[in-house]
C-alpha cells in the first residue's frame, strides 16, 4: 500500500495524529523515502530503540568523513562553520564516553531541588507580564505571554543579565527553525549568523565571569572548563544548547496546553474546583501535545522489532508525539484527561539522551498556569481558527488570542470554550 506525508504541509500542522495513526497501524515500520528514515510511531518500537544503546545519536566513527560530508551536503547542513561546530556538535549529539561526561557535568543543576530554586524568579517575572497585559482587551497569549518567559529564566540560570535575554531568544529560534524539515537557504543564512553572534557574545560573557565569578551556571562551567571537565568549543557548545533545547519547546506546550485546557472546560472547571490535581494536568498536557514529537537514531547493529529485521545503519525516527497517543499504552488516547494515570508518556524521551530540562519545563508550567488559573476567573478563546505550526519536529500553535476577565460570574457559560 503506497502511503506518503507532506510534515510541511496545513493538513499535518492542523492534525498529525491522522498520519500517527496510519503509520502505527502499519504491520512492518513504515521507511519514509523522502527523510530516508524508518518512521516509528508505536509506543513500545520507541521504547525499545530509544533504550538500545547500540542506537546512537551521531554516526562519529560509524560513517567515513566522505560519506559524512555527502550526508551534510544532501541535508543543507554544510558551509556553516559555527552552526557546524557549536550546533550539529554537542551534547545532545554525542554518544558514549563524551555524552556521559557532558551530561554528568549539568545534570545536578536540573534537579528538581535545584530547579525549585528558580521558583520566584519564574513567579515575579510572570506576575509582570500578566500586570502588564491586562490592561490590553485582548492579547497573544504565545507571542506577546509565553514566549517572553523561558528565555528569561534560563538567561537567569545561566548568569545572563536579564536585559540580553531577549536577545537570546531570537538567536535561539534562528537556530532552531533549521532543523526542521525547511532548510532553504534563506533560513541556513539565519542560523548561521545567529549561531556566531551568540558564539561572540558567550566569549565575552566567559570573559567577564572568569574574573568575576558569580552563584550561576556559567561561572560553574568555567570552573569546570578549567578543570578540564569542557573542552572551550564544549562549553559553548553546552551553553547554547541549554537554551534551544528549552526555549521553543516551552513557549510550545504553553500555547498548546492553554488552548487545550481552552478546548476542555470540564477539565479546566475540575482543576479550578481542585489546583491540586495541576501537576498531573501538566503531565497531560506534556503528553497530549508534545512540543517536540520527533528525534532520530542511528542503528550500529542490527536490530528486530515485532520481528522485521533492521540492519545496522539503519535510522529511525523516533515519534515520540505519535507514541504518546497509542492506544496500545493509553487508554482513549485522544481524550485530554487530567486524572489519567499512570501516564507515562515519551515527551521527554527515554534513555541516555532523556531530557535533562524536564524539572525546569514543568516548574514553569506550573507557576504559569497556577497563577493563571488563580488571577483569573474566566479565559476565553478570541479567535475562531488556530493554526499550528508547520513540520515534523515541532509542535505548538502560532498564535493564541484570550481575553481574561478577573469577575467570578455563571463560570459554566463563559468559562473557557
Ligand atoms: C518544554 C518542554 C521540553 C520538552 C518536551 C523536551 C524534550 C526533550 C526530548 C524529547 C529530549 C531527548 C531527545 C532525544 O531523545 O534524542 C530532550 C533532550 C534534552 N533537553 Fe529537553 N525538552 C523540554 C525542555 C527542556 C528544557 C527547559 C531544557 C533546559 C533548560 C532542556 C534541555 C535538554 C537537554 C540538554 C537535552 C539533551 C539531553 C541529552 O542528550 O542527554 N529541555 N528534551
């Protein structure tokens, strides 16, 4: 049977679980001509990959330097010396020895201990935005809300001063945006200069910590790199990706949780009733819309699965946001429901490479949608139509207009609809 997706186009942004569904409905793995990749999108194909550890992340060692050349070429991913280096080049993309060595370096710093500590960072500066907001009619509550908040708190856990954190976030999407299945030129050229500006600014910013240190990430890391925990490509490297890996996704699941809880007033009436039950509605919220469905590995060995025969240089691709909908796992698993449990859902991945912000991402949801759900009494949806954002790799809608109102009121005839 001939089946075939356009990840770029409306109809996919507007529901890709169609497309999930076909493709865990197909007996064998389905393999995508176009991504040159096995696509799968079970639940237990997932886990059983992502938990391999002959799966990897980077074909270093696996693949000749001609042939990753070639791949480079054919993927748009060349003549970008700084992306090349500080992008394609990290944590996320190593392996073994050297991806055990850089997540060991940061993982205590986003424990949820750790991370708690950032909670009235996150609070104060949410309670501006809101203080700020509320006097407009109505308001994006992505573009001109959420997407001003996860830049700031990671600039503040990182040590940058909070008047650059704007700046950081437009860097971070210019990188970020290449990734997807768009890589014209257009967007490599941004990448590219985003990536050497952000370069030249950590410099400087190391520059300026190594002769004042401070109670930050960043003059932690250059303890670290002069202990010879990092080499310097590493450090920078390591800087940039703990912003991009947490910025676009936050504001993401933000914007698709808002629209969700927008979308079930039942749910959100049971979590007015009971604010208790938030950390687990935030658990759904993560699985329901996942902000980032789709990462990839490559196979160094063979591997069988519901007994196909893959061989090794195999590459799949890994749809957690696919997983997190099979009803294989989940009960009913396009129903948004705050009560689910257990729910263990693959948002934050599984294995060696499992997200190392997820304490952080849910801390910010919680402030946010605790403060929310407190200052406010009603929430309305202000636009008819909301369309999600394009690809394969991201998922999060491109703008959401609200009204908040502070009067209590018949909440069942004006509570989010
Ligand atoms: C907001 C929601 C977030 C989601 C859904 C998410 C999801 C993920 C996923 C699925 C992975 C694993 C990739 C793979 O399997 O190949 C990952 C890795 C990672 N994430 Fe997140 N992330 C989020 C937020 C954050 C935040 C806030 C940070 C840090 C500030 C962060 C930092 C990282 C890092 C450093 C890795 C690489 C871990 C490794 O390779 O060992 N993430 N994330």
């Amino acid at each position: 049977m001939s089946f075939s997706f356009d990840p770029l186009s409306p109809a996919f942004a507007e529901n890709p679980y169609a497309t999930y569904s076909e493709l865990r409905d197909f007996d064998c793995p389905h393999f995508d001509v176009d991504l040159e990749m096995v696509l799968l999108a079970r639940y237990e194909d997932i886990a059983t990959i992502a938990t391999n550890p002959a799966m990897l992340r980077s074909l270093d060692g696996i693949e000749t330097p001609a042939q990753a050349r070639e791949r480079q070429v054919e993927a748009n991913w060349h003549d970008m010396p700084f992306h090349e280096r500080f992008v394609q080049t990290s944590l996320l993309d190593s392996d073994g020895d050297t991806h055990r060595r850089l997540r060991k370096q940061i993982f205590g710093e986003f424990t949820a201990r750790r991370v708690g500590k950032l909670e009235s960072t996150v609070q104060a500066f949410v309670d501006a935005l809101l203080d700020d907001l509320q006097h407009s009619d109505s308001f994006d509550f992505v573009n001109d809300f959420a997407a001003h908040i996860p830049g700031h708190v990671i600039g503040h856990l990182l040590g940058v001063p909070a008047e650059d954190c704007p700046q950081l976030r437009i860097w971070s999407e210019r990188v970020v945006q290449f990734f997807d299945v768009d890589r014209s030129d257009k967007r490599k050229q941004l990448a590219e200069t985003a990536t050497r500006e952000f370069h030249d600014y950590l410099v400087d910013l190391r520059q300026e910590r190594s002769v004042r240190p401070r109670d930050d990430l960043i003059s932690k890391m250059i303890a670290d790199e002069r202990s010879g925990h990092y080499s310097p490509d590493e450090f920078i490297s390591t800087c940039m990706l703990i912003l991009m890996a947490g910025h676009g996704s936050t504001i993401d699941v933000l914007g698709s949780g808002m629209h969700t809880l927008l979308k079930y007033p039942h749910e959100t009436r049971q979590l007015r009733e009971d604010p208790r039950q938030l950390p687990n509605a935030i658990q759904e919220m993560f699985r329901y819309e996942s902000p980032l469905p789709f990462f990839h590995r490559h196979a160094t060995e063979d591997v069988i699965l519901r007994g196909h025969h893959f061989p090794a240089g195999t590459t799949f691709g890994l749809l957690y946001g696919a997983a997190n909908r099979d009803p294989g796992q989940f009960a009913n698993p396009d129903r948004f429901d705050i009560a689910r449990h257990p729910n263990r859902h693959l948002a934050f991945g599984l294995g060696a490479h499992l997200c190392l912000g997820n304490n952080l991402a849910r801390l910010n949801m919680r402030v946010i949608f605790e403060t929310l759900l407190r200052r406010y009494r009603v929430i309305e949806l202000a636009a008819d139509h909301i369309t999600y954002k394009p690809g394969l790799s991201v998922r999060g809608p491109t703008a959401l207009p609200v009204k908040l109102h502070f009067e209590s009121g018949p909440l069942d005839s004006r509570l989010l609809h």
